[in-house]
C-alpha cells in the first residue's frame, strides 16, 4: 500500500524578485508591442532627441507608455538603492525593504513633481515647468530601463563591489547632468525670459531635495 506523502513547497528567498523583473520585462515587451513607433524612437533617446522633438505634448505625461514606464524606473531604481545600501550595511536585502524603498522613491518622485507643478504655478513658468518635467521623466525612464538587466545580473549572478557601485551611480549622474544640459539648451529661450525665477526653480527644487534626501539616508 502506498502512501501520499505531502511536503510543504518553501518559496525561494528571490521569487519575489523574479515576479518584479517579470513584471518589469512584460510591461516593456507590451509597450514595444503596442507603440511599436514609439519604443523604436524611445530606446535612441540616449544619442538621438528625435524622440523628444515628437513627442514633445505635456499630455504625454499621463500617458499609458509613460505611466508604465514609470514604476519600471522606481523599480530599477529602488533595487539599485538596496544594492547601494545593503553594501554599506544601511538596510538588510530582502522583499520587505525593497518595499519600503519602492515607497520611499515612489513618493520622492511624485511629491517633488507635485511641489515643482505649484511653484512653477506661483512663479508663472508653467510652460518651462511642465515642458521640463516631461523632458526629465523621459530621460529618467530611459534610465530605469537600460538598469533593469544591470539589476537583473547583480541580484542573480555577482555581489556588487564598492567600485562596481560607484561606477554605475557615477554613469547614472553623468547621465543624469547631460539630460539637464540638454534640455538647457532645448529650452534656453523661456529660462533666459525668466532667468531669476528659474534659479530659485533650480535650487529649490533640482538640489536642495536629493541634498535632504542624502543627508536622511546618512543620518537615519
């Protein structure tokens, strides 16, 4: 007589992750699908603003393409900072920090954007706000997007070193330097017409919040 033996099946530490970079790469794979002309022009914005000149309407912000590609970036984004501070001892890696980080860069994001749509309101630049923005989450989902497989070969395959680190989040910034100077450039006529308030839009809201949010993460 046989007998059924039941076992009880342990999820693996990681599958949580791996349901994350799934969702990350289905989300990619159906916008390539549905805005096929689009992800064509999207995936060149690093050596190309073509991109930006097309689709250059403040309504693209509330658009599917952007939307999705919204939480692909704050994914990519908050496995990187885990990477980052799990390394320095800051965090412990694992599902219920990566939460708290998704959280973290989550509301970052949404509530600077919130705040910049009010001053620029009070300042009277919402044409350079909102084209701005729009030119900034492009390039930071441009961004999010070519870290995702970066994300993908450190979770599964090599602990990161300091230098690794380093040399990803130096790449990052300089990116992150070359989108501001690009759309400087792009949009060089409605700053010079409104120089002063620009320079408080600048450090109000360009430096002083990643300034607070370093001095939150060393301190807490």
């Amino acid at each position: 007589m046989q007998y059924l033996v039941l076992q009880e099946r342990i999820i693996g530490a990681k599958d949580w992750a791996t349901l994350l970079f799934v969702f990350c790469f289905a989300v990619v794979a159906v916008n390539k699908s549905v805005f096929e002309a689009r992800f064509a022009e999207f995936i060149k914005l690093g050596f190309s603003d073509k991109y930006t000149k097309i689709y250059k309407d403040t309504s693209n912000l509330l658009s599917w393409f952007t939307i999705s590609f919204f939480f692909v970036q704050v994914i990519s984004y908050s496995f990187l900072l885990q990477f980052v501070l799990s390394y320095f001892g800051l965090v412990k890696a694992g599902g219920i920090s990566f939460i708290q980080l998704f959280t973290v860069v989550a509301f970052f994001i949404l509530a600077k954007f919130l705040i910049e749509k009010i001053i620029a309101t009070a300042f009277s630049i919402e044409e350079f706000s909102e084209q701005f923005n729009l030119h900034k989450v492009n390039y930071r989902a441009y961004i999010g997007l070519l870290l995702l497989p970066i994300n993908v070969i450190l979770f599964y395959n090599i602990a990161p070193t300091r230098i690794l680190l380093y040399l990803i989040l130096a790449i990052i910034i300089a990116a992150t330097v070359i989108s501001y100077l690009v759309s400087l450039r792009i949009y060089q006529k409605l700053i010079l017409a409104k120089l002063f308030y620009f320079i408080l839009y600048l450090c109000a809201l360009e430096i002083a919040p990643y300034y607070f949010m370093y001095y939150w993460f060393t301190n807490s």
